[in-house]
C-alpha cells in the first residue's frame, strides 16, 4: 500500500524582547524554498526533510513536500510571513485531503508570531481542523522548543533533537517518520505526554555536552529503547516571554499498548522531576568581559583560544551587534584575533565604498539596543576582505548547506579582524572565517558570537574555550529581561516555591 504524506518544514526561534520582527526577507535569506527546490537544497544534507526522505522512499510514499522555511532566530515573526508560509502548508493540506494518510512536519516549538504566543500551536490546530482527528500528524522539534498543551493536542507524534549543538536532524526526522509509517499501517494509535517545568533557565544550562545533562538524554534513550516510541526534552528557551515558558519532557507511546501510557507519564515525570532539581547547580562558567580579554592578552597556547560572546547569539535573536567584549580586547590591546560577526549592515555599506588595504575609520555595533552590550564603536583599521557573505558550510551542522552573511566586510583594527556582515548569522562552521579569507587556526584568538553551537565546528581546532556574558539580550542573567506574559512563580525569577503547588488536604 502507497501511503500519501504531506511533508513541511517551518521553523523560527522568536525573541520577544528584540525590538526587530522577522519578515519575509528574513526566511528568503536563510531558506524560503518550496516544493521541489526544497527536495533538491535539503535532501542530502543533515536536516529533518533528509530524514523523513531517508525512510519515505524505501518505504514508497508518495511525498508532498509542500515547504521549507526557517529564518535566523529573531524577533516575531510578522503576519504576513506566517500566513505566507503556513497559508502554503495550510493548502496544501486542504487540495489533498482526500488522499492524505499523513503529515509530517519539521517545526521549532518556540516561534512566536505577532497575533499570538504559540505559532506552533496555532499551525498545527488549523491543520487539525482542516484534517479532522483521525489523520496522524507527527512532529519533529528543535532542543530547545517550549511545547504548550495545544500543540500536543493537535498532534499524535513528537520527536525533538537530543543534541546540543544540534547535529541529529537528519536522525530525528527518520525516528519521527518511522513513527508515522508504523501509524499509518496501523500497526500502532500513538499519543503523546507532556510534563512541564516552571524554569526561565534552560534545562540543562545550555550544556547537553556534561554529564549530568548527558543523563536527561540516556534516560530518554533507555525509556524509548525499552519500548516508548519516542521521549523527549526540551530544554526551552529564555528569550520569549510567553504563557508557555519553560522545559518540559514529552513521551510518545502507543495508546493500544495497556502499560505504555502509565509508563510514558512515570518517565516524563520523572525527568522533569529532575530538571526541577537540578535548576540550581551552576553547569556553565560565565566570564566578564575584562576576565576574557585578560585572558585573550595572556594566551599563548599552540591552538587558538575560543572566547564565546554568549550573550550575543544571533542564534538565540540577540542582535550580533554588541561591541561590550570587542571593546574589552580593544582596550587591553590583544592581537592575532579574529570577532565574529558583528552584525551592521550599514557600516558594511560604508566598508564596501572602500577598497581592500585602505585604512578606514567606521563606527561598528551598538545600534540594537545599547543597553544591552554596549553603544556604537569608532575603529580605525585596514579593510581586508569584501565579499557578498555567501558561503557553504562543511561542517555537522551546515555541512553541505549554503548560507550567507549578506555584503561583509573584514576590517583589521590593531590586530583584530573584525568581520561586519549585513545579515545575522550565529558562528558554527569553519567556513564561515575561511569563505573570508581567516583561516581560524592560525589565529591566536577567535571570538564567536554563539553559545553552544559553535563547539560542533570550533571546540576540535581550540586550544580552550570560554564563556563570556558581555550583558547582550541573551544574558543568562535573565533579570535584566522583563518578562510579563511568563506564568509565575518561574524559576530563577522566583525562588521560594515548589514545582507542584500543595494543596491543603
Ligand atoms: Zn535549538
């Protein structure tokens, strides 16, 4: 029997408290592909589509790949790009409806769009109501997803990345459409569990690489290898303040099988159980600034030393536009450095009037938001590279992939390249310095706008690595965000409170 699939992939990660949105241009930049131009960009590389595609064809659907969206994490995105692209997927699934026997779908778990707080939600309930109840939908979502009560409603299957930096899609996106295969033969009715945690935090502080974070996800393995079809934890976060804010476990089980369900809530408690009691070791080292560049000035090792601007992560919607730590090694005079990227399209406009070996003085950074990571910087250096910022990636995560920082410029102020790009992009690929002329193993020193990430590409060629909080919008001190939609008490906002509230007998 042919089965018949809707496949989709729309995925954004959404920082309410970025003054930007995230329109159209923002996913045409980074990937806006329909149909078969979708198939042919992301079939063979590590992404979810290639592993739905990697268990579809030998199990002969007929797949209708409707889209592939996703754009750098950012602000909101705007009504207009969600109804494009969900409009896409939404008719997709209304013209087909009478053949569809599935629908498989890539998605975040944390967009926020700006008419609601739960994109995915919203997506999947007007799937549902086009589909009607019966039709298995399953889900693949991003580590770092806040899955609300309507999103497990409207679907039957979730199964989320268990690595972090993410480099398991292509995995993941198999694991869910062997789920669904299985559905749709009827061999299994799955459902899905969630248990939630009240933390702001990331689960695992934003560390899945140590071992007491390593455990969450063997737990997870050992409960799916011993029979649940897929257990899930999503570490959340911090960068939205929404009604759904926070970690939470998800365990997908067939509902015919009369142990699976009690089995299923027994291990998202349990795991969620031990978030909660985990929310107050400290499993990852911020440094200052000046510690940093003291340390950048002090370096002598044989390989480079990693500084992570962690706080700057264009990959969690902070702006890459801080100039608090590029001013700190500055100041201290740290040379053979490279900063990566400082996102300001108007200073590389300025830089690109320029041509390659002259001194130009520009004013960098600073422009998002001041508060947070420092104002605009006036530099003095000698233009090294002008490019139109494309490249593609060869390593786990973008492997393969092409992508691009828009007009970038390399400018070489005191002995720091400083690489000004038009549009955003969070460092995880070797490629993104050598497309530009760096060769990041000869340089003493690489600063990295990323918070984890970066470790799948930079961490094999580092001779240390460290985590500086240079107070941008990503700060983990999450105080200095105000949060207002975010349920309380929540934790760390809040202190004094137990994840259950005890009801008086
Ligand atoms: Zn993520």
């Amino acid at each position: 029997m042919t089965f018949t699939v809707l496949t989709a992939e729309f995925m954004h990660e959404s920082n309410t408290f970025s003054r930007f949105r995230t329109d159209l241009p923002q996913f045409q930049v980074d990937t806006l592909l329909y149909g078969d131009e979708a198939m042919r960009a992301r079939r063979n590389a590590n992404t979810e589509l290639a592993g739905f595609m990697d268990v579809a064809e030998p199990a002969g659907w007929s797949v209708i790949h409707a889209i592939s969206a996703h754009a750098v994490p950012g602000g909101q995105v705007t009504k207009a790009a969600y109804d494009h692209i969900a409009g896409i997927i939404l008719q997709a699934a209304r013209s087909n409806r009478s053949r569809l026997d599935g629908v498989l779908l890539g998605l975040h778990g944390s967009m926020v769009p700006e008419f609601c707080q739960d994109g995915e939600g919203y997506l999947l309930g007007l799937l549902r109501a086009e589909l009607g109840a019966d039709i298995p939908v399953a889900v693949t979502l991003d580590l770092h997803a806040m899955v609300s009560e309507d999103m497990v409603r409207h679907a039957q299957i979730f199964v989320s990345y268990k690595t972090y930096p993410h480099v398991d899609m292509r995995e993941i996106g198999a694991h869910a459409a062997r789920i669904l295969d299985r559905a749709m033969r009827g061999e299994i009715a799955p459902r899905t569990v969630r248990a939630h945690v009240p933390m702001l935090d990331e689960a695992n502080s934003g560390r899945t690489d140590i071992p007491e974070t390593l455990a969450l996800y063997d737990r997870a393995r050992e409960a799916e290898a011993a029979g649940l079809l897929a257990v899930s934890v999503n570490a959340a976060f911090t960068g939205a303040d929404v009604s759904c804010v926070g970690p939470t476990v998800l365990a997908t089980y067939d509902s015919r099988d009369p142990n699976a369900e009690a089995a299923a809530r027994h291990v998202t408690e349990e795991l969620a159980d031990s978030i909660w009691q985990g929310r107050t070791s400290k499993r990852n080292v911020f440094i200052e600034v000046d510690e940093a560049a003291a340390e950048a000035l002090a370096w002598r090792g044989d390989k480079p030393l990693v500084i992570a601007d962690y706080a700057d992560n264009p990959g969690a919607g902070s702006y890459g536009d801080s100039t608090a730590l590029l001013k700190g090694l500055l100041d201290v005079g740290a040379e053979g450095a490279v900063f990566a990227p400082m996102v300001d399209p108007e200073a590389s406009a300025e830089l690109h009037q320029h041509k390659e070996g002259e001194t130009v003085t520009v004013t960098i950074g600073g422009k998002g938001d001041a508060r947070f990571g420092g104002g605009p910087l006036t530099v003095t250096g000698v233009l090294r590279k002008l490019s139109d910022g494309t490249y593609v990636g060869d390593g786990p995560i973008q492997g393969g992939l092409a992508h691009s920082f828009g007009s970038t410029a390399v400018i070489d102020v005191d002995g720091i390249e400083v690489m000004v790009v038009s549009e955003a992009q969070q460092m995880v690929d070797l490629q993104q310095l050598r497309a530009f002329g760096i060769e990041p193993t000869a340089r003493r020193v690489l600063v990295l706008k990323s918070m984890q990430h970066f470790r799948a590409a930079f961490e094999p060629i580092a001779g240390k690595v460290i985590v500086c909080d240079a107070g941008a919008l990503a700060t983990p001190r999450a105080e200095r965000r105000r949060y207002i939609r975010a349920p309380r008490p929540l934790w760390p906002l809040d202190k004094d409170f137990e994840r259950f509230i005890r009801l008086r007998p």
